[in-house]
C-alpha cells in the first residue's frame, strides 16, 4: 500500500535457488521518527527555562555568600552541564534528521588546525603537553560548523581523558588517496571490546570518570553522524594505559587546493 517502506533481504538457500525476504518497516520508521521528534521538542523547550536558571545563577556571587559557595559552585556546574546536554541533544537531532548536507564551503585547514590546538591548550590549562600539525597543504570541502564541532569533540575527549603530564597531538595530513585529522592522546585508552559501540548515543566506557570528566555522552554520536555526512570515517586504536588515536578519514572527493592568503613575505 502507498507509504509501505520494505526492507528486502536476498539469501542463499541452495545452489540455483534464492529466498526473497520482505519486511514491512513502516511502522518502525515511524516510531523511529516519533523518537527523533520527541527529543528534539523536550530539548527545544527544556532551553529557554535552562537559559534563565543559567543566568541568574551566574549573577549570584560566591563571594557574596560564602557560606553558600559550595552549593552555588555545584549548581552552576550542574546547569551548565544540562545546558550542554540540551545543545548536544539538539545538534544531534538536526544532524540525524538531514541526509545531506545543506551549506558546504570551502574549509581552511590550517586555521582549523590552528583553533583546535588553541581550544586544546585552553581546556588542558598547561596541564598536558599539546602539539599540532598541519602537513596536509590541502583543504577540505564540507561544513565548517559542523566539522569543527566533531574534531573539537575528539579534541575535548582526548583532555579529559588524559591525566595531567600527558600529551595531546593534533595532526592533519595526507592519508591515500584522501585525508586524516587524526587527535591523539597518551591517557587511559579504551579495551577492546568497548571501541565498536563508542558512537552509540551516552555510551560510556566508565560511567563515573565520564561524569566526573563534565562530558554528556553524546559527543561521539556528533562525530559519526558529521562524518557520515561527509562521507567520511571514523577510525579508532587504543591501547589501555597507553592512550587512543581517533582518525577522521576525508576521501579524495572532499580535498580542494589550499587557497592562498594573497600575502607575501
Ligand atoms: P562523553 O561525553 O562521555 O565523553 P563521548 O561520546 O564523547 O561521551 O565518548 C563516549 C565514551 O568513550 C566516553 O565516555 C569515554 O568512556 C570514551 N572515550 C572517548 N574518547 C576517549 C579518549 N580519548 N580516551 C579514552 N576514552 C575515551
């Protein structure tokens, strides 16, 4: 009937003979989009009475009430934190709900190297060790915004998830025929059987260094769909004790030449 989606599966049943299986997926389709509606609509009304908590909470002055400094401190990390997960749940929402891209533009790599290596070094606060490099002399076609948000994802993980003295390095280079952003770390690593369900939406390896680390669990799930976007993947090595090395696989299709400043030495 008009509106039926299927879902059709071909299996080998003996030599010459094949077995067609047709499932009706319509109604899970719908449930699935009802999900997605309801989350983005609670996000979207939880964030105007959120803004308001925020800001007067912000106004109210530790050093004005120094008995109450450690409650007040506690609170505004906690609706700080719901602030961030409200934002995090809406970017997913509009990223789950597009199957393409809707502005692409040419992205300056070397900036964007450059202000992920400043984002690192203000979030690491000297407490690790940071470097970036930029070897690729190419730039991307995509979604500025968008992609930022995903390496500025991998970057915030690979601080919280690395104890002070580490180190954090940011490289951008040729990969093949494509590109590699690649943010790896020296910290806690992941074990094995954890890596294939890391994008899963509030999938976490150790639910209380997550929380106490301040991340909302949806961080990953923000790159994988930004990168299916672009058609790019997600590669993850990790070594427990040793420290994780996330790649972002751009192919040969979304490389541009650098464009030049038009200054000269
Ligand atoms: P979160 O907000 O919890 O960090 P993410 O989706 O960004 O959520 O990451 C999912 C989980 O993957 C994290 O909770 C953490 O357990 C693990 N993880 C992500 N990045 C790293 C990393 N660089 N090193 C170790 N573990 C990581």
């Amino acid at each position: 009937s008009p509106g039926t989606t299927l879902s059709l599966r071909l299996i080998p049943y003996s030599e010459n003979l094949w077995l067609l299986v047709a499932r009706d997926v319509s109604r899970l389709l719908q449930l699935e989009q009802m999900r997605r509606d309801f989350v983005a609509n609670v996000s979207h009304e939880l964030r105007t009475p959120l803004t308001v908590v925020h800001g007067y909470l912000d106004m109210l002055d530790p050093a004005e009430h120094p008995d109450w400094a450690p409650i007040l401190g506690e609170m505004q990390r906690q609706s700080q934190r719901m602030t961030q997960l409200v934002e995090d749940l809406l970017t997913l929402s509009r990223l789950e709900s597009q199957d393409s891209l809707h502005e692409e533009d040419h992205v300056a790599m070397s900036s964007m190297v450059g202000t992920l290596r400043r984002e690192a070094m203000a979030l690491s606060q000297g407490r690790h060790e940071v470097s970036a490099q930029d070897t690729a002399n190419v730039d991307l076609w995509g979604a500025h915004k968008e992609l930022h948000s995903a390496f500025s994802n991998l970057v915030s993980n690979a601080v919280r998830y690395t104890p002070a003295g580490g180190s954090i390095r940011i490289v951008f280079r040729r990969d093949g025929d494509g590109v590699s952003l690649e943010v790896t770390d020296s910290g806690y690593g992941i074990p094995a059987g954890h890596l294939p369900r890391l994008t899963e939406r509030f999938y976490r390896v150790s639910t209380s260094r997550s929380r106490e680390s301040g991340g909302t669990g949806l961080g990953l799930a923000i790159v994988k769909h930004v990168l299916n976007l672009h058609q790019a993947r997600l590669e993850v090595a990790s070594e427990v004790g040793r420290g994780s090395t996330f790649s972002c696989h751009f192919g040969a299709e979304r490389l541009r030449t650098r464009e030049t400043t038009g200054m000269t030495p």
